[in-house]
C-alpha cells in the first residue's frame, strides 16, 4: 500500500507521521492512561456484542457452493 492505510470513513492516512503521542497521566481535566484504556475495553465490548447480535445469524448460514467451488479452484492454482 506504500505506507498507506485507510482511516475513518475510508479516507487515505498516510503511516510517515511521527510516533504517537503519549497518553496524558496527571493534571486537571486530562484522562489518565487506565481510565482511557477502560474506557477503549468497554467500547470494543459494547460494539462486539452489537456486531455479533447483528451479524450472528449470518454467519451460521452455510456457504453457497458456488463460492466453495471458485475457493477451491483457487487455491489450486
């Protein structure tokens, strides 16, 4: 991709940028870094159990064959 990603909405993020910056553990008003990381845990555990009560019921339904004939095929070649 030559150092280059996508970011939210699909835009182009370029990877050149410099190291993150660090998470800010003291003074008023600023999160420390336990209190953002719980934060980040309960916000992949709310959208994992969304996404698997959306999805879950998809991904239980057999694979059509035709898909499974054109997988084969290539991974044969």
């Amino acid at each position: 991709m030559n150092g280059r990603g996508l970011g939210r909405k699909g835009r182009p993020v370029s990877r050149k940028a410099g190291p993150a910056k660090p998470i800010v553990t003291n003074g008023p008003g600023k999160r420390g870094s336990a209190e953002a990381a719980a934060e980040s845990d309960a916000f992949d555990h709310w959208l994992e159990d969304k996404l698997r009560n959306a999805y879950s019921s998809v991904l239980e339904e057999p694979i059509p064959d035709e898909l499974l004939k054109l997988l084969q095929q290539r991974l044969s070649d």
